[in-house]
C-alpha cells in the first residue's frame, strides 16, 4: 500500500496518522479474538478513533488532502481513497464518536468475541467509506459498514424481536445500496466505464438531462435511506433499542451522517448541483424527518428509542441546511449556499458529539439499572451526579440552546433558511417555501427542548419510581470519561462556533467550488462582536457574558442562611414517588396539541374488589399511531412480498423451466434487435 | 452609528439599569389597569418591587427531594434573560450590545431559560411543578414557529436578523413600514408575547389554584431569593418581548444617533411604547376568557398562520 500525500509539506504527519488509525483498527479486532488479550481492543479502537479525529483537524486546519491507492481486490479494481475536507469534517465527526464508543467499554466483556471483532473492523469500514475516491472502493466500504453493523446489531445470540428488527435494518439498507448501486452503474457508463468520482464529475456535461435527473434521485434516495430521514427511517427506531449502547452512539453519531456525506459527495460535488425540485423536496423531506421525528420522540418512553427518533429529527436539520445550500446555489447565491453547506456539515459534527453522549448516558443509565423505560426511572442523580452533568450537558446541546455546539449550527441553518427566503434570484414559490420551513425548524427546537426537559427530568430527578432505580450506581470510569469528553466538546465547539465554522465554510467553498474571496455582508458565526449591519453570533463573547451573567445573579442571590429542608407541598399528605409526572404524563399536552397528526389511543383498566366500588388494580396504556408507517410503508412492504411471491413461482426449481425462460429471453432478443 | 466600545459599555449599562428598574414597574401597571377594567383598585404601582424586597429578605425552604438543579436554575434563569435584555434595542435603533447576537441569540436565551426552569420544577419531585413544567414547554413549542416567523418578516425585509438592522430599516421607512405583511406579522406577535409572558388567554398569571397554573406552577417549590429571582426574572421577560414588539413593530422613535439628547428621548419613548403593550395585555386580560387547553393549538397556530400570511404577501406578491 503506498501513501502519498500531495498537500502541502505541513501535512506530512496525515499518512502517518492514517496509517496509525488503520492499523489500530485492524490490530483491534484481532485482539479481540485473542482470549486473554481481548479486553485490549477498545483500547486499540479508542486510538484507533482518536487518530481519526487528528486527521480530521489536521486536513481542516491545513486544507491538503491525502491519497492512497493499492490492493487488487479479488482481481476485479484497486481499493483507492482520497482524503480532502470534506472528508475532513466527516472524520472529525467519526473519529470523536467512535473514540468516545470504545472508550466506554474499556474494561468490559462484549457480547460475544465474533461482535468485539466486528466493532473496531466496522469503525474500519466508515474510515474507507468516508475517504473512498472511486465507486468500487466505496461500495466496498459501504456494503462491509452495512453488514457489520447489522451483525452488531443483531448479535450472536439474538430473540425474535431483535431478529425482526435486524431484517427490517438489512432491507433498508440495502434498498438504499441498490439504489446507489444503479446510481453509480450510469455514471460508471456515461464516463466511459471509469469508476473514479474525478472522472464521473468531468463527464457530467455529457450525460442527458433524463439520465441526471435519474441518477440524482437514486442517489438521494439511497443516502437519505443510510442517513434516516422520513419516510425511510423505519429502521433506527427498531435497530437503536436493541443494539448495545456504544454500537448505537456510533451508529447514530457516525453511520448514519455517512448517507449525509454521501449526498454531498455525490450531489454537491460530483453532479455539481442539483435542479430545484430535487432541492426543494430534500428541503422537504429535512423539514418533515424533523417535525415528525421530534414529535414521536417525545411520545416515546424507552430512552433508547426516543434517543433514535431524535436522530431522524437531526438528520432533517441537516438536510434543511443541504437543501436550501442546494437551492442557493442553483440560482448563484454562492455566500449564502456555501454557509447553508457548512451549517449541515457543522450540525453533523455536533450531533456526532451530542448523541454519542446521550448513547453512551443512555447505556450508563441501562447499566445501572437494567432499565429502558424512563416511567420506571427517576432520582438517579443523586447516584449518578457525572452521568447527570455530562447528560444534561448533551441533552442541552441537542435542544439548541446557546452557548453550547448545537445551537450554533442551529443558527447558521437559520441563516440559510433566511438568505433563501431572502433571495430574489430565487423563485417566489420556492423562497416561500424556505420561509416556512424557518417556521418548521423553530417548531423543532422547542420540541426537543420539550423533550429533553423529560429524558433528562424523568430520569435524573425526583424521586425514584422503582426500587432498581432506587439501587443505581455511577458508570465506569471510562465511560465517565468518555462522556466528560464529549460533554466538554459540546461546550468547546459551542464557545469555539466561529474558528470552527469558518473552517468549515473554507470546506463548503472548496466542494461547491466558489473562487474568489468571501464577499462581505454575510451572516456569520464569529468569537467576538460583528458589525452590527449582517447578523452575528458572537459565540465566544456571548457565551462567556451570559456565564459571567448567571455566576453574578448566583453570587448575589446565594442565601447567608442555611435552607430549611421540608417535605415537597402535596396538599397535605406525604409525597410519594408515584405522586410525580411520568415520562408518558409529561408528554401528554404535546400528545393532545398534535392529536390529528399522533392519533393517540389510550385504554383505561380498572378491576374492583368484588361487590365494592373501591378499584383494586387501574392500568393504563398509551399509544399513537405510526401514521407514516401505517399508511405509507405497510402498503409498499406488502406489494413487495407480493412481488418477491410471485418471483418465488416463476422459480420453480425445474431445469425444463429455466431451460424454456432462456429459450424465451434469447427469442425475444432476436425479435427486438432483428 | 457604529461608536466605540466605551459607548456599547456605556450603551449597555444603560438599558441594564432600565430593565431592571423599569421590568417590576411595567408587571405594576398591567396589575394596576387589569383590576381597574374589573372596577377593583388593585395593587399600588411599588407593589412589585416590595414584594421582590420582601421575599429577598424571607427564610428560604427547600424540598427534601430537590438538588443543585432547583438551586442553581433561579440564577441561570435570570442571568440568561439578563443576557437577552442586551441584545435588543431599547433608546437606541442598535442594539446596546452592538453585533452580539441577533433575534435568533434571544429566542435561543428564552429557550435556555425555558429549559432550567422546567428541570427544576422535576426537581422536587411534586406532581404540580410536573404539570407546570410540561404544560410550559408544550405551549412555548406551539409559540415558537409564530415567534420566529413573526419576525423573520422583518429581518427578510431589512436583510439581515439582527434586531438593531430591523429596527433601523423600520425607522429608514417610515410610515411605509406599516404594510399587510407588517401588520399581519405584528398581530401575530402579540399572540406570542401573551403566551410566552404567561398571560389571558393562555396562562392567568394571577392564579393560584394548582390545577390551573402553567409558569406559577413551575415556582411552586421555590422561596426567598430563589423564588424573589424567578418572579423578577419573568417580569424582566415580559419587559425584552414588549421591547421587541416595540422595535421591531413600532420602532419610531428610537435613536438614530449617540448624541445624549436622541437616546434620552428614545429611552422615554420606549418606555411609553412598552408601557402601551403592556396595556394591551391587561385589556386582553381583563376582557376574554382562558382558552381551553385543548383548543390552544388553535390559537396559536393562527398565530403561525398570521406569520405565514405575512411571509406569502411579502414574497409572493413583488
């Protein structure tokens, strides 16, 4: 394998550090089925993605790019990857989420020896994904991130729940390589049967409008369904609760932001652009995957799968950010197009911080507790005070809130969204169309703030409701750590939004080759104060006034006598556990506001002492109709099996039959080409 | 009218003082004209402020179930909405805090805020601060898209969302700034500034019965300074929504330049601009009913629509 950087002299230490990354890797999973030195291997997988992570930066800060070509892969094409800043961004989001992932485990068995193996070797597989430079080597990648990560799912050992929910996770998914599949067949075709990205761009002018406008909706239907966006998403929900916690955070974190990577990869930079319905129904799609995902994670009370509805609602961020950057582009917008661009990527990296956070917190409350479902929770702070901060801290950047990470793409999104609705070059229907997805996006964000006042209430405040959650205990160490990481990474990127963002529209600009210089009067994340005409968030100012602001009022509010403690006020008698909001009440006003799109149904059961009216038992069942699911996917799953049916009678298993289909194929090639 | 950074500072110290002095005066006179239309005399104008004192002074109690959530959330809340308070024209068209933040930073610190306060009523374990709390976050989702559409209206016409621009384009037009798309967005505001200052036909901010209150319930458990804090702290909140209301909707008046004489002048009319919102809630206080619960999604997704209303007639129609 040769490594060759062709950057600038300053990026000789990049080869190294994927070379490093990659033998980690590889090292680990073979540790991993070593008996006495398996518990080395998160270890190897923590550099493994710490390595990744100093790739990322160093490609960013910079701007060179690493390439590297060798291997024939069973005598059909070389394996070939090319690092650049795109690529860059998307490894620091892998790289952080998969370091912190296996930093968690340090120390514990995994499930089985086969599924410790296939962790470091499926972190492998995102690394080449996110560098691969030609379509072979990326669908190489791609189907091995795929397999792996459904093995990891599934598991050795797995109950018929989590079979079913694997089968329905390895259907979409390779719904979505098909798709890509066809997608790169015509570029490979159109270019003269070259399988580089470089030469598919070039021969973008030939290929026919039809034939474009074909293979770009293969390729956002494919990534879209890697990525979760509505309406292909039935998956995460169902693969998230059943996947171990670190497989989960890196699957969210990192897997899925590979469907967002893709789209840019192909979208933005190998088709060059995109013709505005197709930006338009991607803004579509971004505003529906975050208005539905939000509200169904908040209906939700296993942790885990509220935790997976809130990806689909970030992945609808993020495509809001690449739809109107697509948008604006098309009609020469290029400042606005490119910062919209560097929204979504930005928003990439911070979900990869916060939601591997909030996975490896989820996992620590599952450990500690044994429990999924939040109704049973509750008072696990006082236990668990690192798990609670570190959680909090994540639960308060998933929900936008300044100054932390989440916040500042947030913003920038809505600067995008503003600059398209703005725009005159722009259609009015379309700018239209950008103005109300400002008001879907607003609608989101005080949604997950709705929602994660709950997780975060329900589970770490109060009283306990169960005697397991009376019983917790604090995490390992190691994932202590790892959380305390990436919780000072959501406060890091937060305070540091205005390098970290104009890095990453250097990274925009360069993919949607915009020359030039930046022109003025753009909106802008910045450390200090702008001019006043454009809009500014002055992260880093802002951010430490407000702390400043809050410490003083603290200072000056702290009581100089000792408070008194008393019961909590409940009207006169006792309080007791079962007296506090659950998840499920908690949630009930958004239930009933958003009841035609929820369609929520409840059964009350109440049993009476025989021949009194005094109730001896009264349960309560809750549940909203997955109308998507129901209306939308249940036809087409059905009309499949339909179809997979009727392809199981025409093989039939008689080699007459075969021989009688063949005889026909090759007739009516002879009629058609006579 | 860009200044120094002495002038920000001095800009900045400025509106502080106002806001917290003039924040208890304006909930005051809310009070004051609500019991009049009821033909009561209400409460004298320094009520407010001595109750703050009174409370300031009290023995605070604590719930045995609570933590350092419920301890330290009073300062985080009203240290955020301190924050906001700076990042919105008052004397002047700009902002005191010149290229802070723009309306997005305040409606992010109102969230921020949002977000404490209803952990902290979790905190005590209490099913009220529960109901409280989730009643609170509902509403203000059901509010926010009619918030930030409601004035992304006006950062789409001044080209550019920093709250200062707007109101400096709004004064640049003139009479013509009160347009359709104007005076759809501005209605569809004052919806907003009702529901998320917790007043009729939302929240009654003078209730006391448990099963009613949506913000009191949040403070339920809270006493002394912590409880003296958050109520401050929501009259400081009504003060920053009337104040936007008025530079973003009326803005006349303001400065348009540091010279003394302009920013005393703004500093007067901004205050009778947020005085006269805050008569607008006390008449929609004094004269309709709550709404259901149920039927808030109605309300405040007219607000939304308002909003949009305004956005089709400002991009659609050239």
């Amino acid at each position: 394998m040769i490594v060759t950087p062709d950057g600038a002299v300053a990026a000789g230490l990049l080869p190294l550090l994927w070379a490093a990354a990659v033998a980690s890797l590889v090292l680990a999973a073979a540790l991993a089925l070593v008996p006495r030195l398996s518990l080395l291997s998160p270890i190897l997988s923590t550099v493994g993605g710490a390595c990744a992570l100093a790739l990322g930066c160093g490609l960013l800060t910079t701007g060179s790019s690493l390439a590297a070509t060798g291997g024939n892969v069973l005598g059909m094409a070389a394996l070939s990857v090319r690092y650049d800043g795109l690529s860059g961004a998307f490894l620091i989001a892998f790289g952080l989420s998969a370091a912190a992932a296996a930093l968690s485990v340090v120390g514990e068995q995994p499930r089985s020896r086969p599924e410790g193996a296939a962790f470091p070797l499926f972190l492998g597989s995102i690394l080449l994904v996110l560098g691969a430079n030609t379509g072979f080597s990326f669908l190489l990648a791609w189907e091995s991130m795929a397999l792996l990560s459904a093995f990891l799912v599934v598991g050795l050992r797995p109950t018929r729940a989590v079979v079913s929910a694997g089968n329905v996770y390895l259907a979409m998914t390779h719904v979505a390589t098909a798709a890509i599949l066809i997608a790169f067949a015509i570029l490979a075709a159109g270019s003269g049967g070259q399988l580089d990205f470089a030469a598919w761009h070039a021969a973008v002018p030939n290929l026919t409008p039809v034939t474009r406008d074909v293979v770009l909706v293969l390729v956002a239907v494919g990534f879209t369904t890697k990525a979760g966006a509505i309406p292909f998403h039935s998956w995460l929900p169902r693969a998230h609760p059943v996947a171990p916690s670190h497989v989960s955070a890196v699957m969210s974190g990192a897997m899925i932001k590979t469907g967002i990577y893709g789209l840019i990869r192909l979208i933005v930079d190998v088709m060059g652009g995109s013709p505005d319905w197709l930006s338009l129904a991607i803004l579509g799609i971004g505003a529906i995957s975050a208005v539905m995902g939000v509200l169904y994670a908040v209906m939700q009370h296993d942790i885990k799968r509220l935790l997976a509805y809130h990806s689909i609602e970030n992945i609808g961020i993020i495509l809001i950010g690449l739809g109107s950057s697509l948008l604006l582009q098309a009609h020469g917008a290029t400042e606005l197009a490119a910062l919209a661009l560097a929204a979504a990527i930005f928003h990439s990296i911070n979900h990869a911080a916060f939601k591997s956070l909030l996975f490896i917190g989820a996992g620590a409350v599952i450990h500690a507790t044994g429990l999924h479902d939040l109704n049973r929770l509750g008072g696990l702070g006082r236990k668990m005070p690192v798990t609670m901060l570190t959680f909090g801290i994540g639960a308060a950047a998933i929900s936008g809130l300044p100054p932390l990470n989440g916040f500042a793409s947030e913003w920038l999104t809505f600067q995008g969204l503003f600059g398209a609705a703005g725009s005159v070059a722009v259609e009015p229907l379309a700018r239209f169309a950008a103005a109300a997805t400002i008001g879907a996006l607003a609608l989101t964000t005080a949604l997950a703030v709705a929602c994660f006042v709950k997780a975060t209430g329900v589970t770490f405040l109060g009283l306990p409701r169960s005697a397991a959650a009376a019983a917790a205990h604090e995490t390992t160490i190691p994932a202590r750590a790892a959380m305390g990481f990436l919780a000072a990474l959501c406060v890091g990127l937060g305070l540091a939004a205005g390098p970290v963002a104009g890095a990453l529209t250097t990274v925009a600009r360069s993919t949607l080759r915009v020359g030039g210089t930046p022109a003025a009067r753009v909106a802008a994340v910045a450390s200090g104060p702008g001019s006043g005409e454009a809009a500014t968030y002055a992260a880093l100012a802002l951010g430490l006034l407000m702390l400043a602001a809050i410490a003083v009022v603290a200072i000056f509010s702290h009581s100089r006598t000792r408070a008194r403690r008393v019961d909590t006020w409940t009207c006169g008698i006792a309080p007791k556990p079962a007296f506090q909001y659950t998840a499920t009440s908690y949630s009930k006003p958004i239930r009933l506001f958003f009841r035609r799109v929820l369609v929520p149904e409840r059964e009350v059961r109440v049993e009476y002492h025989p021949g009194t009216a005094f109730p001896s038992s009264i349960s309560y069942r809750s549940e909203i109709t997955l109308l998507l699911e129901d209306r939308v996917l249940k036809p087409v799953h059905q009309l499949s099996l339909r179809g997979a049916n009727f392809a199981r009678k025409l093989q039939g298993g008689a080699i007459q039959l075969y021989v009688a289909y063949i005889v026909i194929a090759v007739l009516a090639l002879l009629l058609w080409a006579r | 009218m860009n200044g120094s950074t002495t002038t920000t500072a001095l800009l900045a110290v400025i509106q502080l003082i106002g806001f917290v002095v003039f924040a208890p005066f304006l909930a005051a006179t809310i009070k004051r004209t609500k019991a009049g239309l009821q033909s009561r005399r209400g409460p004298g104008l320094l009520q407010p402020y001595r109750d703050l004192i009174k409370w300031w002074g009290k023995k605070p109690l604590e719930s045995s179930a609570s933590g350092p959530v419920a301890r330290y959330a009073p300062a985080f809340v009203l240290g955020t909405i301190v924050t906001a308070a700076l990042l919105v024209p008052w004397a002047t068209s700009r902002t005191p805090l010149l290229g802070w933040g723009d309306l997005l930073v305040v409606v992010g610190l109102f969230a921020a805020a949002r977000f404490a306060l209803a952990l902290a009523a979790l905190d005590s374990g209490s099913a009220f601060g529960g109901m409280g709390s989730s009643r609170d976050v509902a509403i203000s989702a059901l509010a926010e898209p009619g918030l930030v559409l409601a004035l992304a209206g006006a950062a789409i016409a001044a080209g550019s969302s920093d709250l200062g621009a707007i109101s400096a384009f709004g004064i640049g037009q003139g009479i013509g700034l009160l347009g359709p798309a104007h005076l759809l967005a501005a209605a569809a505001f004052a919806i907003v500034v009702a529901a998320e200052s917790g007043h009729y036909p939302v929240d009654n901010p003078d209730t006391h019965l448990e099963l009613t209150m949506i913000h009191e319930g949040m403070l339920l458990e809270a006493s002394g300074r912590s409880l003296a804090t958050l109520i401050f702290a929501s009259e400081l909140k009504l003060a920053v929504l009337a104040a936007i209301f008025a530079a973003v909707f009326l803005p006349f008046g303001a400065a348009t330049e540091l010279a003394p004489l302009p920013i005393a002048f703004g500093l007067v009319a901004g205050m009778i601009k947020m005085l006269i919102v805050g008569q607008g809630l006390a008449f929609v206080d004094a004269s309709i009913a709550k709404v259901r619960i149920l039927e808030l999604p109605d309300l405040l997704g007219l607000a939304s629509l308002l909003a949009l209303a305004g956005l089709a007639v400002q991009v659609l129609l050239p």
